[in-house]
C-alpha cells in the first residue's frame, strides 16, 4: 500500500524555491496553475523526480516566461510556441509548462484540435487515473491535492484504468494503449478489465501512430524491472501481432504424435527477465541492446521449426536464421541502424556457441573462435546464454551452469594467454603481399585465412615470428614459393 499523504505531507514536499515562485507568478497573473501528471504520482509512490509537469489556466508561455526571469541567472527558458508550451531548465530539474485545454479527435489522427479549457477539461483528456492527479501551487490552496478520478485509489490497489471511457480514451490516442501497458510493466500493477478489453477492441488503431512514437514506448517497456509483463501483454491483446508479428510467430505449442515444443515466446521473455535480473544482481545499468538480444535470440525458430520422426522438433541452424532478421526488423521498427543493430545481430547469431560449448568437451579451439567472434561483448554474450537456460529440471540447470562456469574459467586463461578477445593478425595482408611480391590475389586471402585458422586452432603461436614461419610453409605448400 502508497503512503496517504496529508495536505500539509505535500507541502513538505513540494519545499522547493521553484514551487513557491511558481504559485507567486500565478497569482500575479491572476491564474490557477497545477503541478500535475507523473510528477505527483511518484511523490506518492517514493521516485524522486526532477521532471515536473505544470498546468495553469491561460497561457503556459507566459507564466514560465515570468518564472525564468523571476530565477533569474540560473534558469534557461525554451519556447515552443507551435505546441503552446515551455520549458525552464533550473539547477538540474525541467519544468514544463502548457496551458490547461481541452481536445478533439478526428478518426484518422491522433493529432487533436485544442482548445484552452479548465483544469477539469485538462484531467478530462489526460491517458490513467495514476497520472491524472493534480496539486495546487496557488498560495491560497498550496499543497492541495485535485484528484477527480480517484487516482490515489487506484495508485494504492495497483490498478491501470483509464479516467473515462477506455475506448475513447485510446480510439482518440491510440498511444495510450501502449502507455497504458507500460506502466503497467513499470509498476507491475493489472489493468483493469474494461480498460484491457477496449485496448483489445482498440487495437487495430496504433496503425495510425508513427513507428518512432511506438518504439519509444517498447524501449521503455524493455528498462523496466521484469520487461515480460508488457510483452505478455501486448501479446494477450492484440498488438504484438500488429507491431511485432515475429515474435508472436513463437508463441504456442505445437504437438505430433504426442510431442510437443515448448512455448518459444514464453521462453523469450523468460530469458529477457532473466537477463535482466542478471544485471540488477551484478549491479550493473541496464544494457537496452542486450534486452533486444534476448528478445530476438529465438526469432529464427519460427523459420527453422521442422519435425523429424526420430527426434521430434528441431530450429536447426535458428540461431543464423534469426540473425538475418534483426536488420529488416530494426529499420521497420525505427531502431538505430549503426553499432547498436550490429551488437544483437552478432549476441542472435553467436548465442548457441557457449551452450553447445557446455554440452560437449571443452577444447582450447572452441574458446579461441568465441572470443575471437565474441570480442568485447563477450561477457554480455555469457550473460545471454546463462539467461537462455530455462529449464524446469533443476539439475539440468544446475549442470549447465556449472558448465558456463568452467567455460568462463577457461575463457580467462585462454584470454590470459593468447589475447584473441579483438585480436588482430600479427602479420597483415600487405605485409604478405611484400614478402611474397605478389599483388591482390586469391592467395593472399588463402594465406590470410589459413594464418587466422591456424592461430585459433592452436597449431601456431600468436607471435610475428611464428606467424611467419607459418606463412612460408603454407606459401610453399599452394606453390608461391
């Protein structure tokens, strides 16, 4: 349960110069002004915050151009008149400002005509009961907590609703569904039935939302605690398939002759949670693209599911599948294109290497070409496929995990040695060119491999002089010798 909070609890809270002179500058302008929205949710909830939110009566612009000047030196004033709002940026805290107003939907868009309006209108519009709170900043009623749809209830219960009807709410910003799901997720609270049932019925409608909107919404989703709350979710409703339908592609059980696959989308977010508390225990940020990787890590068994009468289902060769879709995916849902699609591309088609790694005998081999492979996301590919083990037999958890254990220690003194994490050749295709005299050729690139190959394999030290002698004995084996 939130704490409940008196009139004067709040005013405690809201102890800042910056408040005090916002309510003044009201009140000089004869205006109503609200501190509102996410703000005031987490004073109840405990999550300090310096994103503040404010609403008055008339123009935004105008009140947070007196505010700035009243701060004086230290505040920097941003205005952004075609949206009617500002922002004064103050010793580390935001403050934005807008006028209360009041909205209107056309089918097509969800881009409203606005009208300026009350405070009433201003909650009327806004996307759940949790961030539809308001406190006066007015000196006479500073402190006071406008709470028309029983926010601090539904805050205390755990509940997502919305303040009126759910399916105009999210008909008229298909987005909030979306945002509805991710707060959810954030604050592990139930949407409540009828709001759930109209974002189902709603669905079809985030269409109209820009790809850029969505993907901020499902980043968000993916820094939360247990990231698998939203895409359960998403999926029971509807609009995974929509904004997704790769992943929905896992989901299910298919059974022949008795033997069925496990869910592959419930493993996913399994995995996804996992990684994530992996992070939390180790003390480590959030890694975003690491979510992503374990997100995407199974998306080629849709393709490569194939039933075989002597073993039952196989995802052979899932793991290459699957990272040929990452970059497809990535462009149509407005991820960045660069080092970022890279990196999970990479974790996607690599992720098996340690398992089976773990299954078999380690050799010195094997470790070398991870590493090599791996590079500096190395511990995040670990990361990954100690998350990737969710099995319901605890010995067989056990076992594997003692497993990665003994193939991280070997990764160590195999790195410890040989330096292969990032390695580099220690003689370069120019440098073959010279000391053969030859010119761009097939057989540079045979010398070249057949070098990295014998390097990875163990057969020659990672040192010039090795490299060369090598190199000679090779060159004079295919005749340039």
């Amino acid at each position: 349960m939130i704490k409940k909070l008196t009139q004067k609890d709040l005013i405690c809270h809201l102890n800042m110069p910056i408040f005090s002179i916002i309510g003044e500058e009201a009140d000089a302008l004869g205006r109503e002004c609200y501190v509102v929205g996410g703000y005031v949710r987490d004073i109840f909830l405990n999550c300090p915050s310096k994103d503040i939110d404010c609403v008055t009566v008339g123009s935004g612009i105008e009140l947070a151009q007196k505010v700035a000047k009243r701060l004086g030196r230290g505040a920097h004033l941003s205005v952004f008149r075609n949206f009617g709002t500002a922002q004064v940026k103050y010793k580390g805290m935001e403050v934005e400002f807008v006028g209360a107003r009041k909205e209107s939907y056309s089918h097509d868009s969800r881009k409203p005509v606005v009208e300026d309006g009350t405070i009433e209108d201003d909650q009327n519009r806004r996307d759940l009961t949790i961030n539809d709170m308001a406190i006066c900043l007015n000196q006479n009623r500073f402190g006071e907590l406008v709470d028309p749809f029983n926010g601090m209830e539904d805050l205390d219960q755990g509940l997502i609703r919305t303040p009126l009807d759910p399916d105009i709410t999210f008909s008229d910003d298909p987005l909030r569904m979306l945002r509805a799901i991710r707060f959810a997720c954030r604050f592990e609270f139930k949407i409540v039935p009828d709001t759930f049932e109209a974002i189902a019925r709603n669905r079809e409608r985030i269409k109209i939302i820009s790809g850029e909107r969505i993907i901020d919404e499902l980043n968000k989703i993916m820094l939360c605690r247990k990231p698998s709350i939203g895409w359960a979710l998403l999926q029971r409703c509807g609009l995974l398939q929509i904004i997704f339908p790769e992943l929905q592609a896992l989901a299910g059980i298919e059974t022949r002759e008795g033997r069925g696959h496990k869910d592959n989308f419930v493993h996913t977010i399994t995995v996804l949670d996992n990684v994530c508390r992996a992070e939390s225990e180790a003390g480590r940020e959030p890694n975003l693209w690491l979510h992503w990787a374990a997100l995407m890590h199974d998306l080629g068994k849709a393709r490569a599911k194939a039933w075989d009468e002597k073993i039952g289902w196989t995802f052979h060769n899932h793991d290459y599948l699957g990272s040929r879709m990452v970059l497809p995916i990535f462009r149509r849902l407005k991820l960045p294109l660069g080092a970022e699609e890279k990196y999970v591309e990479k974790l996607v088609l690599l992720h098996m290497r340690p398992i089976n790694l773990a299954e078999e005998t380690i050799t010195d081999s094997a470790i070398r070409r991870v590493l090599f492979e791996a590079g500096d996301d190395i511990d995040d590919l670990m990361t990954l496929c100690e998350a990737d083990i969710t099995s319901k037999i605890p010995e067989k958890v056990r076992r594997f995990l003692d497993n990665f254990k003994l193939v991280r220690r070997k990764m160590q003194e195999i790195e410890e040695k040989d330096r292969i994490r990032n390695w580099q050749p220690p003689v370069d295709g120019i440098e073959i060119m010279e000391r053969y005299h030859l010119t761009p050729c097939r057989e540079v690139g045979i010398l070249k491999d057949s070098l990295k190959d014998a390097i990875l394999d163990g057969i020659c030290g990672n040192n010039r002089e090795e490299a060369l002698a090598f190199l000679d004995s090779k060159a004079h084996e295919i005749g340039i010798l």
